[in-house]
C-alpha cells in the first residue's frame, strides 16, 4: 500500500521511503524483464506460406551438444470459425534439426524416417498407415543416440498411444509399438520419460478419466526394456477439470519433480507441480509455478540446467497478444522467479505455445514453440514453428 503524508506548510503530497523503494524495485524488475526480451534471439524454424505449423511439445524434443531434433505438425492453412486454422485432414508429423544449436534448421518428413502409423494430427491413408504392434525385444535405453516419442490416436480424451524409438538420434525409428492403456479406460500421452538404467525407465503419462474425458497423470515403468509397463502411482486426485501434459526431471536420485498444465473445473488454466522424494512412488503437491497461464492455458516444458536450476518454459495465451515465457527455480521447484517474457508484443493471438526447451553446451537454452503474427494489421495468419536463444545467465 502506498502511504501519502501532507505537510502541514503544502499541499502537495510526498510518498515515503518505503513506497519509493518498492516503486524503483518495480522499475528495475520491469528493466530487466526487458533487457532479458530484447537479448533473447527468434530464430525461424519453419515457416510457409499457405501452411500450419504447430505443437512441438505432442512431439518431443532433444539435442546432443549442439545438434538438435523436434517435432511438430504440419498441414494446410484454412480460415475457421474455431481456435485452430488449419485442415487437419492434411495434417503430417515433420522433424527440424539443426546442427548448429538452432540457428539454421532441415525439415525431415516424419513418414519417411519410420513414423507409419496413423495418430492424431498424422492423418496417414489407409494404405499407407501401418497398425502398431507388441514389443518383442528389450528397448536399450542407455544408448548413447536413444531417443522415445509417444504418440496418441483418435482423440486427445481417449487415445489409444503408441511409440517409436530410435538408436541413431531419430533419423530411423523402430515402431509403431502399441502402449498398453494400464486399466485405464484410455491412453492419450505424449512425449515425457526418465531414464533409469539400460532396461529400466519412467513414463509419464496423460490418462483418460472416469467420466471419458481427458486428463490425469500417472507415473508408468518399465524395468525390461518397454515389454512390459506398470502404473506405479498417480500424481493427485481425479481432477474436476483436468491435469495433462507433464514434464519431468530428475532432481536427485531419489527426488523427481514434474510439472503439468491444469484446468480447474470452472476453466481456469495454470501450471500446477508435484514432487516425488522416493523415486516416484508417491508425491506431494508442491507451489504452481504459473498461477495464470492465460485462455486455454499452456503445457510446461522443464528442464535441470547445468548450473542445477530449472528452467520452465510455457506461453501465455490471450486474444490480445500472447507471449512465450520463462521462470527460472534455484531450490529445486519451491519458489520460482517472476515471470521472463522472452517473446511478446509482435502480433500473437492465443493459437500459439506447445514448447520444448534444451540447453546447449555454451549453456544457452534453446526454446521450440509455434507462433503467429495474425493481430498485425496487416499480417500473414499462418501459424509457423519459432524458436528463442537466451542465455539464463541474464536472469540471476
């Protein structure tokens, strides 16, 4: 609150030391807000005209040193009257690489690198789709090129999922492996695991709720290579609304902590974060690291940087102008910074987000996402996949 005191000899009000101490801590937080913006580079991952690029964090997203993979989706540009404008007809599952830490970028067909089967938002024709299959042999996840993406099928509420891996950092992937829906009464994950050891691993996953609908996250493993998974515990109560979407990462190891993107049953969106000190068996709800992710809300993407902070990505989406955002912990996900905008003010209505981050070797974090300049008057609408270079160091 700010406190005015009159003096008795004017009537011109002055504001007391307190309040022009927090008013020059707001200043200088607002200055580094966008000094961090304006040092962050956007790079251009994919773009076309006539066409739709979006949601890399359905995908996944991973890099070796400086070489880096992601997905996104693919398809012909359409005016609707709802959220998405885009054919999903159309729609096909693309891989950028970069081989110069996300400067410049190849775009891969998905298809041909071995992802056969039908998903959602991989509309394959029948005569070319291939039907996922049972795993035979163990899936050697310590291999220094491994690499999992878990895909679902028909709807975002019931799946089923499948997944792919590959040994030669995704340019062949074995697959479609069929993902067992664990008793649920569906399965409709995307890309989110921990590794443990040469057969042993972590998923985590987006599971179909009673009533039918999506989401709430339960933790799966396996410890014989992928031939067999087991829900190992769910991370809180069925939720009125729905908690999707995780991202994950090992603290300790014994500590895992993952964040998810939430809807309360009145459509509220916000980031909320559960912590596991046994290696998963059970969790504690801990502090949402984004209590307001704006309208239709955002999937997180977290990662342990080297310096042992976590770095959280996520969009804010409005009608208005939305923006890619940043928060930095260093106490393991108790408290969080405010908010880093590091994209904003060009245009972005709320069809935007879906983000993946890495880190570099030189420590700079590379984030992934799609986004539009359509409130730019005038503007092409086509959604199109960007990526932001930032270093954390900006931010301490």
């Amino acid at each position: 609150m700010r406190i005015l005191y009159i003096n008795p000899k004017s009537s011109i009000p002055f504001i007391t030391t307190l309040s022009v101490l927090l008013l020059l801590s707001f200043i200088h937080d607002i200055a580094k807000a966008q000094v961090a913006s304006d040092e962050a580079e956007h790079i251009t991952v994919f773009y076309e005209e006539g066409r739709y690029g979006g949601w890399p964090a359905n995908i996944g997203m991973w890099n070796w040193d400086d070489e880096i993979l992601v997905g996104f989706i693919e398809a012909e540009y359409r005016q609707t009257d709802g959220f998405h404008t885009y054919d999903r007809s159309t729609a096909r599952t693309r891989l950028a690489r970069s081989l110069d830490g996300g400067y410049t970028w190849t775009i891969e067909d998905a298809y041909e690198r071995g992802h056969t089967a039908r998903a959602f938002d991989h509309e394959l024709p029948d005569d070319i789709a291939v039907a996922p299959k049972k795993l035979k042999e163990k899936i050697d996840f310590t291999h220094q090129d491994f690499i999992m993406t878990l895909r679902f099928e028909d709807t975002f509420h019931r799946g089923p999922t499948h997944f792919y891996y590959s040994y030669n950092r995704g340019k062949k992937w074995e697959g479609p492996y069929r993902f067992p829906n664990l008793y649920s009464p569906g399965n409709a994950s995307r890309t989110d695991y921990i590794i443990h050891g040469e057969h042993d691993l972590s998923v985590f996953l987006t599971m179909t709720k009673v009533n039918g609908r999506e989401g709430r996250v339960a933790h799966a493993r396996t410890t014989d290579g992928g031939l067999n998974w087991e829900i190992v515990s769910w991370l809180g109560l069925e939720p009125a609304g729905f908690d999707i979407m995780p991202s994950s990462v090992r603290l300790s190891p014994t500590e895992i902590l993952t964040v998810i993107r939430t809807r309360t049953g009145d459509s509220f969106d916000l980031l909320t974060a559960y912590l596991s000190e046994d290696s998963g068996e059970s969790w504690k709800q801990v502090r949402n690291p984004v209590a307001d992710a704006g309208r239709g809300g955002s999937p997180p993407a977290l990662i342990k940087m080297e310096d042992g902070r976590l770095a959280l990505a996520y969009a804010f989406r409005s009608e208005y102008g939305s923006r890619i955002c940043l928060r930095i912990s260093s106490d393991n996900g108790r408290t969080w910074s405010d908010e880093i905008p590091l994209r904003l003010g060009d245009g972005a209505n709320r069809d935007v987000g879906y983000p993946r981050i890495v880190q570099r070797p030189d420590g700079k974090l590379v984030v992934v996402y799609y986004w539009n300049n359509a409130l730019r008057d005038p503007s092409n609408p086509y959604r199109y996949i960007g990526a932001t270079i930032f270093d954390p160091e900006n931010w301490k």
